[in-house]
C-alpha cells in the first residue's frame, strides 16, 4: 500500500497529477478541493522543480483491478473520503469527485441531513444523498468543526475506558492540533457540550454535541 508520497509535481491534466518519486511517475488522481489547493504549483519545466508531499488512498478491488492513488494534502481530508467510501454504492471515483467544496462544508451538511445540499455535489444523486445521511449522520461532526485548512496530524485511537477526563482529553487534543481551534475556544466548546450533555460516553457523541452548540450560536 502506498500511503503517502513527496516529489516533484511533473505534469498536471484536468482532475490528476503525476508526481514523480525516486525516478518512477505515480498518476494520483485529486479531489477537486485539493487541485484547487495546489493551484498555485507548476508542473516541473526542466529548470524549476514545484516539490509537493501529499497523503494517499490505494484503492484497487477485484471489480477494479486497475490500482488508483487518490491524494490529500492533509490527514483529515484522507480520513472524511474515506468515511465517505463506505456508503453504499459510493465508490472511490465518484466520493473523490464529490468534494468540489470544502470538507467541512460536506460534514455540515450530513450532519445536518441536508440531502438537498448533498444532491448539488458532483455525482450525487438522490439515493446516493439517502445513504450518505443514512450511513453517517451521527459520525461526522468532528469534520464539520474543522477551521481553515487543517494541519497534517495523527487521527486518535477510539476512547477506552478513561473515563470522562481522558475523552475531554482526547477531544481537546483534536479540537486544537487537528481541527484549528484555540486552546481556551477548544476547553469552552467542551465544557459548555458536557453542561449541555454530561452523560457523553464516546467522543463522536461529545464532538456531535460540540457541533450542535455551535450550529445553535
């Protein structure tokens, strides 16, 4: 599996890149979010090298022999695609081509069950938007609290046992290195969702409250 790669950016089609690692060309294909997010980047002319690292998703099955390598330029993005892939009928190609806007835009609206919103993305029709609110509402929160451009960092083990301390722990750790929020916005947003909701057992129900707060504000 090839999970990330850094080269030289030397050439550049319509929804794919091929970048060049160790002397071998890998063809990524890219999301629409993150072409855009590498705009600015030249392929390599011969004199001047474009130098681009991304994070990728190896996708090859029996129904699709044919390995394809999808690239990100941060963790958090790889991690929603690949939530997003295990919708029914969802498969890599079409997930990839769905996010045309921005990750935290997608996640707000599934959080929110707005299948209208759903339908406007690229290759999403009705059904397609019923099973993407059916399969992850309830599980996305933690993306639709993302600020700006996240910054590469590991995803956290699920909580264990550690009690409520290490889960507010765990999601201030997120909230701050992953998501952008600031160190006291982060302890306030989970102060105030336990107050609202102090049962909270698991951290994708204390980020789906954290969701809830700020949505209502």
């Amino acid at each position: 599996m090839i999970a990330s790669l850094s080269g030289r950016l030397r050439r550049r089609l319509d929804d794919r890149i091929v970048l060049e690692t160790a002397g071998v060309g890998y063809e990524v294909f890219l999301p629409p979010i993150v072409m855009r997010q590498i705009e600015h980047l030249a392929p390599d002319d011969g004199e001047k090298a474009s130098e681009l690292s991304l994070v990728t998703h190896y996708h090859a099955t029996r129904d699709q022999p044919r390995p394809v390598l999808i690239g990100f330029t941060n963790e958090l993005d790889k991690e929603f695609f690949e939530k997003l892939i295990t919708v029914k009928d969802m498969g890599p190609m079409v997930a990839a081509r769905a996010l045309a806007v921005p990750v935290a835009e997608v996640a707000a609206a599934i959080a929110r069950q707005d299948e209208k919103y759903l339908r406007s993305l690229p290759g999403i029709g009705p059904q397609k938007a019923k099973n993407i609110v059916a399969q992850l509402h309830g599980k996305v929160a933690k993306f639709a609290l993302l600020q700006g451009e996240a910054a590469p960092a590991p995803t956290p083990a699920p909580v264990g046992a550690e009690g409520q301390d290490g889960l507010r722990e765990l999601v201030w750790e997120v909230l701050v290195k992953q998501l952008g929020h600031r160190p006291s916005e982060a302890s306030q947003l989970i102060t105030d969702a336990l107050k609202r909701r102090p049962g909270v057992m698991s951290a994708e129900e204390l980020f789906d409250e954290i969701y809830r707060g700020a949505k209502s504000s």
